[in-house]
DNA sequence: CATTGGAACTAATCTAGATCAATAACGTTA
DNA sequence: TAACGTTATTGATCTAGATTAGTTCCAATG
C-alpha cells in the first residue's frame, strides 16, 4: 500500500501541500512499514526507549500516562491519520504508552527517516514537526479544558472534538460516527469517574442531546450540544505549515 | 552580551553538547538581538502571529492561556534558560499568552534563523527542537498532574519542581529559592481558588514543611515535602539531544 | 445452555474545594 | 499622611463529583 493511495493518511498528509518530486521520494519509502497492533497491547510502554514514531493507518489509539497512585490519566486519542510518538523519538524515550483499543494498524516512520529528512528534505521534515506541534496543541487544549470546565462540558466538548476530528478524515458527520470507546475511556480521559461519566451521558441523552450507546454517537441535536459544550472549533483548524 | 558568556543560558545550551564551529557561528549570531520586557504587560497574546522565539535571560514569565468563562490557566512558568513560544512559530500563531512577572530580559530567536538553522545546520535545529519537545513534556506532566493529584500535593509538588528547575541554573537549592509569585500566580497555575491555596499554604508551614511569603520560598523539611508531593525529579533530566 | 466477565447503569453517602463575605497588612501614590 | 490597591488571611456555607456498593444486560466461551 502506498501512502498516497491510503485514504486517512493522505487527507492528513495533504495539508504539506507542494511536495517536491524529492519529497515525494522520500515518503515513498514510508512504503511496505506498516506494523499491526492488537487491542489491548501496548505499542509503547511509558519510559521505553524509541527508535521510531507511527501515522495510525486503521484503528483507535490512546495515549495515556500512568499516574503514582495507579491511576491513569489518558491525554489524547488518536484516530486515522495521527502521529503517534513523534516526540518520543526526539525526547530519546516516550514519555507515555500508547495502547490500540481495537486492532489498528500504523505506518512506521523509523528514527533514521526522521534524521535523514532533516539533511536532505528540511521542508518535509518542518511539515512532520509542524503536524507533530500541532497534535500537541490539541493535547494541550484537552488538558487545559479539564481545569475549569464542569462534568458535561467536559462531555459534550470531548464528543464534538471527536467528530471534528473524524470528520476531517470521512469516519463521520454532524450526525454521529463509530466510536469504540467506553465509558471508562471516557473517564480516565476527562478526569471522572465511570460512574459520573455514566450519570451525565445518562442526563445528556434524555436531553435530547446526545446518545452514547452501542459503539455509536449519535447527535441528536448538534447545535444545542454546541452551545452547552461552548465548543468552538478554531483550534483544529487545518493550517499551512511553516514552509508551506 | 554573546550567549556563550551568558551565565543560566550557557548551563541550558550545554546540554547541546559537541557543536561545529559552523554551529558555534550560528548560534553567535544571536548576539544584541536581546529585549526587555516590563512585569505584568503580555509579550505575546494568544492568537498572535508569531515571528520569533525567545530565550528568557533574566526575570520570570508565565505561560497561559484565556478560558471561554474568563478565568485563565497558567501552563507554565519560564526562568532564565527557558525557552518562549518555540512552537508557536511553527504554528504561525501563539497558542497562548506570555506575561513577564517581573521586569526581564529575553533573547530574540527569530523565525529566519531557526530556518535557516534547518538547512544549514540540520543538527543545531534538531537540538533546538529537543529543547522544546523537553519544555513540552514538562507543561504536559504539569498539566496531568493536575487531574488527579489533590490541593496539597499539587501546591508541594509545584513548589519542588521549580526548585528543581532553578537548581539546574543556579538560582536555588534545597534550603530554598526567590520567587516572585503571587498565591493568585499558583491558584491559577494550579486550577484552585487564591482562598484554597491560602489555607493549603497555611497548613504547610504549621507543619513546618515549607514556608511561601515575602517573595522567598523556604524549605523547612525537604525530605518531607518530597514524599509527601510523592515528588520524583525523573522526568526534569537533562537527557541529551537526538543528535549529540 | 449455563457460566463468566466486561460494560452499563443506579442509589446513598461523603468530602474537597468552591463560593461568598469580610478583615488585615503593606506598599504606593497624591 | 491619607487614600488606595494589591496581597494575604480567616470563617461560614454550599455543591459537584468521588466513593462505595451494588444490579442489570449482554456477548463470548466451554
């Protein structure tokens, strides 16, 4: 499979936009690297050392950081079309674990190629970082969205992003989209308890606003979710990187 | 002043280790690009254009972003040696606001040196990037921390942490460190109420573990304190650059 | 087809920290 | 030196969400 015949991954990688003829060469060698992971095993333990950071070809993904007191809090999601642990390959080491919650597969972009894009295609490499940044900004907004924001704007901002995001590679709509995650995904992603996630899903529904149920989200009034979750979806915005 | 003879800026670029002289003479072309800044007017505002990072020299500044609700959340605090808004050039806008706290000095890092820095010298870039890809982690770990961690342990482990980091540039030890922060500073950085922290700060000094007043935190019981923030100075490690 | 185990769901109780409302201390400026 | 703004401090009350302890539902498995 070639990666610009990979229907999520190249929507992503078609924000570079331009790419020289060399450019084009290098990510070609990205061919015939793709690893498969089954759910529920980590990819990549926190602390371990990385040769290597990923683009999700099929699958969900989570990263999470597991906390002193045994708890985990669970910092971002990846869908098709993410990087997975860009910044563990600069940082030497990861510093979280990725676990796949269904069997994905992901496209591996080994250290090496890191380092040669560097030398030989600077401007293929500033996109890579500019994608890695960006991903990160999202985390940071997640993270930061757990501080003031009260139990279902918690909720409902976490379900719209989701969508946002999906939307953007064609895995759903303002009408809802497969999500394979639990309650207790939820959960440790938003800081909550299972219970507490289950009680305001519960509220959300009857509602009318949203359903959570059986693999699927369905919205069943978006924009009076919008309003309630005060999301405003600026920060996922699709823009050109540095050396566009 | 050459950033070379810069006093905490040299202790952070040391960590770069075994540069060319091509390297040296790209770094010496920072020179006098260094700017002043006054405490409490913003050098940065979110949403800005951004076309220069900066290397705070002296004073301190914080990081942080405006909520929809009004308040804001601080994600972090710079001393001197800290790098400011790497990834917003990357990113072509601010994803957040810098303050000076008190009045300081920051050398000017502008958007045509890092790119040039990217295809003249692909391995002072790289360490560039691994410095901020550092700082990253820390916001990160600062901002996890949060979700679970309860108002007494998350007031010890911040004050450790910055004693840790001021350490690393001579600025404090185990005995204590000046620090101009306002409780209001730490109520916002660490998603409590000025009230909460009050009282928090008040039960830690009748336990004599440590004592925040009149612009100087003091240690009373260092041991103490770390085991009760469950304080692990791990992931502050100056782990070297991918390319060293 | 009975069993098992994960996920969803519910109810009762408890508590950390927010909120509201003052007061005190202190440095700055008029 | 009077007035003011900022920061620190304390007390009383309130509440969102945690905790604990279940039950129900359903799909997989032997």
């Amino acid at each position: 499979m070639n990666i610009v015949g990979s229907s999520p991954v190249i929507r992503k990688l078609s924000a570079f936009a331009s790419l020289s003829d060399a450019e084009r060469a290098v990510l070609g060698r990205l061919d015939a690297k793709s690893r498969s992971f089954s759910a529920g095993r980590d990819m990549v333990h926190q602390g371990q050392t990385e040769r290597a950071a990923y683009i999700l070809a099929t699958g969900w993904v989570c990263s999470y950081k597991l906390q002193s007191d045994g708890s985990r809090q669970i910092v971002g999601f990846q869908v098709p079309g993410d990087f997975l642990g860009l910044r563990s390959v600069l940082l030497h080491r990861s510093d979280y674990s990725f676990e796949p919650i269904v069997d994905s597969v992901a496209l591996e972009v080994p250290k090496e190629f890191l380092l040669e894009a560097f030398s030989a295609t600077p401007r293929l490499a500033t996109a890579f970082l500019w994608a890695a940044a960006r991903d990160e900004a999202m985390m940071l907004e997640h993270l930061v969205g757990l501080g003031r924001r009260d139990a279902s704007k918690r909720i409902s901002h976490f379900l719209l992003e989701l969508a946002a995001r999906l939307g953007l590679v064609g895995l759903g709509n303002a009408d809802g989209y497969d999500c394979p995650l639990t309650q207790y995904h939820l959960a440790d992603a938003l800081g909550l308890t299972s219970v507490h996630v289950n009680r305001v899903l519960r509220d959300l529904r009857q509602a009318d606003l949203v359903s959570f149920r059986a693999g699927r989200v369905t919205f069943m009034d978006h924009a009076g979710l919008v309003e309630l979750a005060e999301f405003d979806p600026a920060y996922l915005d699709q823009t050109r990187p540095l050396a566009a």
